[in-house]
C-alpha cells in the first residue's frame, strides 16, 4: 500500500522562484546529493534541496570538483533584476458553453518517444527526456520501463488538458519542460527531501515531481532496472496531476487541490489512455477501495471540509496516514459530486468556479510580465508601490471563488443535495453542515 503525503506548499514568495538549476553533489566520502547552488563565503556553500530546505555545508566537506564550482560561482557577478518576457495568450482554452467532457483521452505516441541526454554511471544520474517532461534517474532504466513511465506522465497531462476544466498546461515560467526526480531507494529519495511515509510526492517550491523506484515497482535485471508486476500508476497519476495543475495551486483550497488529484487517479487507466466516460465505475470501484481500508462515505462536517485552510489540514495529515487518507477521500466525494452530480449533470459550476480561478492565474502571471516588477534570482522581486500583486495569500485566495460552487445556496442545504445525489447513484453518504 502506498501512502502519499499531502502537497508541500511553499507560499507566497516560493510559489514565484526563480528556477535554480539542481547538480549532483559529492561529499569527501563520495556521497552524492542533488540539490542547487544558493550562495557561498570563503570557507562554506549554502545550497538548496528539492524540498526547498537550505543547508549550509563547509567547503572542506565537498568534492576537489564541487570546491571548484562553487568558487566559480562566487566569483561570478552577481545577476541584474529582470523582467518576466510578456505572458503568452491562451488559444487552446474554449469559452464554458463549448467545452465538453471527452470519452477517453488517449496519449499521442509522439510524447512517449524516448531521449536519453545524460548517462553518468559514477555520478548516478542519467536523464531521459519525453515531449514535455525531463526525468533524472539515479540508475539506468531499460528503454521500455523509461517508455512506461513518460506513458503515465504524457497521458496525465493529456487528460487535464482535455477536461473541461480549463486548465492550461504549461511548463513553469523558466522550464522548457516539468521536471521529475526518480531515485533507486527509499532512503535516497528521503535524503532529497521526500516526506516519510510518502510514495512520491510533487514539490511545488522547486518544482519538481519526486518518487522512488520502489513506488513504480521496479525491479534490477542485470545492471538495468525493469517494471516487474508491482508496477502502477497511481500516485502517479495523483502527484502528476498537481505538476501541470502548478500555476493553479495557490488559488485552490486544499479539497480542491487533492479531489482533481483523486478524480484524475480514480478514472479506468490502461496503457496510456484515460476512460473518462467510465467515471461512475471508477468513483464505485473507489469506494470499494476505501472500505477495505477502512474508511465510508461520510464527510463530518460540509462547511469543515470546504473552507479547512492549509495549517488545519496539514496537522491532521501529519497525525496520521488515515487521517490523511480521509481528508483526501471526502476530496474526492466532493470533485465527483461537482463535476457529475451536481444539477445539470455536467460540471457547469466547477467549470465556472476554475475558470475564476484561471483569471487569478491570470492576473499573477500579467503582474509578472509588467515592466514595473523586477525579478530576482534569489526569488525576490519588487514593485511599485501603487501597483500590488494579486492576493496569493492563502488564508484568503483559495477561497475567494467558493460562492460560484454554492449558488446561493446554505450548506444545509448542499449537504442534503449532495446525499441525495449519491442516494440516487447508490452510495449512502453521511454528511453533516
């Protein structure tokens, strides 16, 4: 059983860094780490993990090589601000009333061509490219296995885009393509700044996707690792979804965030193509799943659950892998019922209430591009002061949208219409206001 950690959130300032380029690093015993260059004195490096976290070590710990860098960024001038180039519009995004939602959604064999760009067996890194995603690898994978994965990444990608949701995909600003970290055990993943009792997790301050090869079910043949029975895709598809949902995250609460990651999850998957038409045998089927582990459909508390902010739902998390695993499941309950049960059926309010939400990614992503705010590569920027930036808050900008899911409506009187709902699908829900 894979548990997956709830989303790490780096807010406001991480949520707009500038993309720092991550390197192995070797210690004197040939330990090796992947992390960025942040600064440096005389006689120390600070440097910055995928997880965000800083560590300052003495330059007497590193590599004759590393020593050698990180003098040469020192002595490198320091960068000037820049301003972002201007936001690119987005043509592929259909007006509401056109947008429908697809059948399946089946992955282009373009996007799962395979290019291997690094292999460096001393170094442990080898990366392969697929069309939208760079995967760095602590050990070679064989070329199928490589193949199997971009499969997953490439077609979750694919679905997001195809939803009626709205969501543009696009790499962050200063990435030509989504990053993904694969490591070979569960202690060199944990050693990179993957969460305890994780199975993978996206990292939304370095962003970058990170998940051990025990999660994929890999197994070693030889000298190349290969898919072996255990292989699934699941907390993939999960965390893949928040990676091309990045720019979205700020502005979503929390059920939000992790009920598409669910729904998205819980669509019949098969070799690349997503039976979004199958959704109801999906939703059952994860029900079913639910109960064995332990857990009904029940939401103690409607209102709780929709306006529960990030610290609040991070401590009950962090308590417990059951308690997460409720939070994530009452999530999901949730998006299904917005998206295909809600009134007319087809979502219309969900649609609305993320099309709200693409105009606050918007707006951030045009403050961004005016001339007026300067970058910096530390992450800072600054502005005038008669020109603030959006509200990325987050106690206060994922909610801000809620009312165009309620409609006038009390949560009384949702949480009757959500029962009923489920009543008419077969599904008993316990759910308080």
């Amino acid at each position: 059983m894979i548990f997956r950690s709830s989303l790490l959130f780096l807010l406001p300032a991480a949520a707009m860094l500038a993309q720092q380029v991550e390197r192995p690093w070797k210690d004197t015993q040939g330990r090796v780490i992947q992390a960025a260059y942040v600064s440096s004195t005389a006689d120390s490096v600070t440097i910055r993990m995928a997880d965000g976290k800083q560590h300052t070590l003495p330059l007497s710990r590193l590599s004759a090589d590393d020593q050698a860098f990180v003098k040469s960024q020192a002595s490198a001038p320091a960068a000037a601000p820049t301003a972002s180039a201007p936001v690119a519009a987005d043509p592929a995004r259909l007006p509401i009333e056109k947008r429908t939602w697809p059948a399946q959604v089946e992955v282009p064999a373009r996007s799962i061509e395979i290019t291997p760009t690094v292999e460096n067996a001393p170094a442990r890194e080898f990366v392969y490219q697929s069309e939208a995603f760079v995967f760095t690898s602590q050990a070679k994978l064989a070329g199928s296995m490589m193949k199997e994965v971009a499969r997953t990444f490439e077609a979750t990608r694919s679905l997001v885009a195809a939803l009626p949701w709205g969501v543009v995909c696009r790499p962050p600003e200063g990435l030509e393509r989504y990053k993904a970290a694969l490591y070979e055990t569960r202690e060199d993943y944990k050693a990179a700044g993957g969460p305890e009792n994780s199975g993978g997790v996206y990292m939304s301050g370095p962003k970058v996707f990170m998940i051990p090869f025990p999660s994929l079910g890999l197994e070693m043949r030889g000298k190349t690792w290969f898919k072996d029975e255990n292989y699934r895709s699941d907390t993939l598809v999960h965390e893949i979804t928040h990676q091309v949902m990045d720019s979205y995250l700020p502005f979503l609460p929390k059920w939000v965030i992790e009920g598409t990651a669910e729904y998205t999850e819980n669509l019949p998957y098969k070799s690349g193509t997503f039976r979004v038409d199958a959704h109801k045998g999906g939703m059952k089927d994860a029900i079913s799943e639910a109960g064995r582990r332990g857990m009904f459909p029940a939401i103690p508390s409607l209102k709780e659950h929709m306006t529960m902010n990030r610290a609040a739902w991070d401590a009950i998390a962090d308590r417990s892998n059951k308690g997460m695993g409720e939070l994530y499941f009452r999530s999901y309950l949730l998006v299904y019922f917005f998206n295909h049960l809600d009134t007319d059926k087809k979502g219309t309010r969900f649609i609305k209430f993320m099309d709200a939400v693409y105009g606050d990614v918007k707006a951030l992503q045009d403050f961004f591009a005016d001339p007026r705010v300067k970058r910096y590569p530390d992450g800072r920027f600054s502005y005038p002061s008669d020109f603030p930036p959006p509200d990325i808050k987050p106690e206060s900008a994922p909610f801000k949208h809620l009312e165009i899911l309620m409609e006038g409506r009390s949560y009384a009187q949702l949480a009757e219409q959500i029962k009923t709902a489920y009543k008419d699908v077969g599904v008993k829900l316990t759910l308080g206001e």
